[in-house]
C-alpha cells in the first residue's frame, strides 16, 4: 500500500508539472522613461485627468510610488543608463550629461563619438562611453539579433543610451532643423524615416504650434496670487531655438507618439513571437527650464497634456500590438528642481559657492606646500581633476595629495563635505559614503569631490547654468502594466537598478552584465 501511495502521489505530482507550460513572454517590452516624472503630481493635478491615462495605469498597474536612485547627482543620463543596465555610474561608467575628458581638459557629452557621423545631424554619436550591457544588448544576444530594439527620444542621450550597444536603431529630434536623426553607429536609418522627414516632421508643422491652456485658469491649483492670466507660447516666434523649446515642452511627446506610429506601422516590431524592446522617452519638466513658480500654471498643464499623450500611447499600442501581447513599463529619471526663488526672501541660510575660486586657491595651497606647479589642471561639476602627470614627475604621493586637498576644501564656506578619491574608494563605509562611491567612476570623476550645503547656490562663472543645492528626496513612480503583472502599489521603495532584472526575466533572458540586483516581484 505504501508503494502505491508514493506511485499515485510522483503521478500526480509529474503530471501538474506537464500541465504547467512555462510563461510565454510577451511579444513587446515598452519602456517609457518619462524626464522629470513625479509621484506627488500625479496626485495632486489627477483632477486634470481623463479616465484613459495616468487613471488607468494606477488602477490597472503595479505600482510603486517610490524609486530609490542610490547613487548621488542623478540627471537624466545617468538615470538612464542605471534603467537599461541595472547597475551605477560607478560601474557603467556614464557619471553625468557631461563629464570631463581628462585628455582634452573639456566637458564632453555622455554620447559623443567622433568615429561615427550623423543621419540629419552633425552630431557624432554612440554608445560607446557606456560600459556595460543593457537589456537592450542581451535581447540581441538572446534572440541571436532577431529581437527587434528600437528607441525614440527627444534628446540623443537619452535615444542612444536606451537603444544600447546592439539596437537597430535610435531616433532623437535635431534642436537646430526639427527633423528627426540618428547615428551611423547603428545599422539601420530607415527608408521610411527619411519620407517621415521629408513630409511629416516638426518642422512643417512649428509655425502653426502655439501652447495655451487646456482649460480656464480657474480650473489650474497652486496659483501664485499675480498668476491669474492665461500663458500663451508660440514656438516659432524665435527661430534660433524654437526646437529647443518644443523639446522643453509637452508638445515633444505628442511628437514621439507621432513617430512611433511611423514606425510600428512601417516596421515589424512586436509583430512575432521573438521578443522585441522599444525604448520611449518623454518630457515632463518644466517649460524652458523655468523655476515652478514662474511656470506653475504651464506645470499643471504639461501634466495634463501628458495625460492625454499618454491616452494616445495606450491606444496606439492596443490597436498595433494588443497590450494583452505586450509589457509596459514606465518610469522616471528623477526631478531636479530648476533655480529657486529669492531664498533670502523667507531668510533661509544660504550664500554663494565659487569652484573656479575653490580650485585657485587649492591650487596656491599646494604650491606652497609641494612647490610651484599647476595642480590643479581643471574642475568641473563640483568635482576638481588634479594634474596626475606633474604629481608624478614630481614623485608625489597621488592619495596624500587628494587628501590634503579635500581637507584644505572642507575648510571654504558652504562646503559640506569633500571627499578625495583616496579616502572614497579605500575609506570607511556608510550610506552617505556608499552613494557618492556609487557616482564615481575612478577613470572619469574627479580626484576630489565637493558636496555644497543645501541652500546654497553654486554660482557658474562662465555661464548662467547657476543652481541651488538640494538634498531633498522627490518621489518618482514605477509602473509596470501587462504581461502577468498584477494591479497592485507598493509602499516600499524600489531600487532602480531592479527594473533591468525585471524586464530581463519577463522577456526570459539574462539580465545585463553588471546587475546584481534582483527582480521586483510582479505577481504576488
């Protein structure tokens, strides 16, 4: 009898496993990265809201309220490249926007290549400075290049860090021209992507682009008291950067939808069973990089429009693809505040910090320490690059350099904290420590990094790009809709670098080379 019982309970057993047919991965993984993308604005503007856009993404989505960046002076590049790696800029290598090229002593671009031209642009672009893989790159890899990888972004950064390594293709908006391009780097520019230029693109239709209100004033919270006029923008009324407004304003994602309608007509993408990955970006920052008191009406409007675009998107993918076939999953690069306002006003503390005066006086300091000599050969960024070629003719010691160095810094009013690459790579842990570490990358940061007060502005010489220093978190959302992903929110924060495992184990591939993360958990 005991015989038959073990039989009867393995036949049981072998045969729910045979029932059990592994999950099928969906035919299209949609990635929407939307630039500066809020929680708290979700909520707080939802009376703005139609029932088909943000409504029906946190009633039928995943939701988590809460993305943890855990790594310091996040800006839309290197939020990015954190997306589509699954790992930090002290791994992946792409530390900022910008970033100084110790060879040319100049602020390079986090995408520049001089070895490849441009398709409509002059720009020489690819992903060449990111050092890992993406999931980009192991869908190709997966799929032995069959999978499909596609990206469409207002900005080149965003475009090429999200098509990766091994994309078929990634599109940005030329700010000078208005018509879409890409890069040489990759092997496709459609044939379908020039005809879309030579009849459809925005420059045909900017003249006519004018931005008001999509409702009465009255219907627009969180007014100043002087603000009870409509605004009324007209792109085209300065030729010289009419591009470069339409990208810093709601109007880019219609544009992006525009395209991506292009594309999922004239392309086969999400049309097989072989996973496909589409790469989106959006804009929802502030308008020309004005201040949210200057722009608090145009703010709430850029949410409402961005409703409706993302309506549309819904819609679009629904008719194309069927979302049943697909994995949508929408996130955020994280908000930056623009310059605030007269701090001094409301007599919170504060003062002005100057790197270019920082790095002249360190650089007097260790001449009279060391000897004459330039030391100090750049600074950008909040971060000083020493001249490591002088310090080793000179037969220095590199660490007791940088450490004197952020010592004698710590000593200037408004800096919090200064650490030297020294002390940052080989000195004590903690979780304030741990993020700045995870913003350096030992090849390309600085040899000393300045942390200035809250509050205080750190004042551009050589430009108007001034900023006050914030260290208060802002919330950023994750929404994940589709596949087998229950509608849900989640309380807890969410690692960002978790998104990449996420999507990699949806699609049944490896997540990128420098993730250690693990997958968030879809279905519980």
């Amino acid at each position: 009898m005991k015989r038959g019982l073990i039989t009867s309970i393995l036949a049981l057993t072998f045969s729910g496993l045979q029932a059990q047919s592994p999950a099928t991965p969906p035919r299209l993984v949609v990635t929407l990265t939307i630039d500066q993308l809020r929680s708290d604005y979700l909520e707080a503007f939802s009376s703005l809201y139609g029932e088909k856009g943000f409504k029906r993404l946190l009633r039928e989505g995943m939701v988590c309220r809460q993305v943890d960046f855990p790594f310091t002076g996040v800006d839309r590049a290197s939020a990015i490249a954190a997306i589509y790696s699954g790992t930090t800029p002290s791994v992946n290598g792409i530390i900022g926007h910008y970033r100084m090229d110790a060879a040319t002593l100049r602020p390079v671009n986090c995408v520049d290549d001089p070895a490849f031209m441009g398709n409509y642009t002059d720009e020489n672009s690819a992903p060449t400075q990111l050092l890992t893989s993406t999931i980009a790159d192991e869908l190709k890899i997966a799929t032995r290049n069959r999978g499909l990888v596609y990206a469409v972004a207002p900005t080149r950064d965003a475009a090429v860090l999200s098509a990766g390594h091994s994309g078929n293709g990634a599109f940005w908006l030329n700010e000078n021209t208005g018509k879409w391009c890409s890069t040489t780097y990759y092997s496709e520019f459609p044939w379908w992507m020039s005809q879309y230029n030579d009849r459809r693109s925005p420059d045909f239709r900017i003249r006519d682009m004018v931005w008001e209100p999509l409702f009465p004033v009255k219907s627009y919270a969180f007014l100043p008291e002087w603000r009870d006029v409509p605004f009324k923008y007209k792109f085209d009324s300065e030729r010289t950067n009419r591009f470069r407004r339409l990208i810093a304003s709601p109007y880019i994602n219609d544009e992006v939808n525009l395209l991506l309608e292009e594309l999922l007509d004239k392309s086969t993408i999400g049309k097989d069973d072989t996973p496909d990955l589409l790469s989106l970006t959006y804009y929802a920052g502030n308008y020309n990089h004005y201040s949210t008191q200057e722009c608090a009406m145009e703010l709430q409007d850029t949410y409402a429009r961005l409703d409706r675009s993302l309506a549309t998107l819904l819609d679009l993918l629904d008719s194309k693809i069927g979302l049943h076939n697909l994995l949508l999953c929408i996130t955020s690069t994280g908000y930056v505040d623009a310059e605030a306002p007269d701090l001094g006003l409301y007599r919170i503390p504060g003062g002005e910090f100057y790197l270019n005066r920082c790095a002249a006086l360190l650089n007097m300091y260790l001449m009279a320490t060391y000897g004459e000599g330039q030391y100090v050969e750049a600074y950008y960024d909040s971060q000083i690059y020493l001249d490591r070629e002088l310090i080793e003719k000179k037969q220095l010691n590199l660490g007791e350099i940088q450490d004197r160095a952020a010592d004698f810094l710590m000593q200037f009013s408004g800096v919090n904290e200064a650490w030297s690459a020294h002390r940052l790579l080989q000195g004590l842990w903690s979780p304030r420590i741990a993020r700045v570490r995870n913003a350096y990358h030992r090849q390309r940061s600085g040899d000393v990094l300045i942390d200035v007060l809250p509050g205080w502005t750190v004042v551009e010489e050589q430009s108007a790009a001034n900023r006050v220093v914030r260290h208060a978190a802002i919330p950023a959302p994750l929404i994940l809709m589709g596949g087998k992903t229950r509608a849900q929110t989640l309380r807890t924060p969410v690692s960002i670098l978790r998104i990449a495992p996420t999507l990699a184990g949806a699609m049944h591939i490896r997540a990128p080379n420098a993730c250690e993360e693990l997958p968030v958990s879809t279905d519980e």
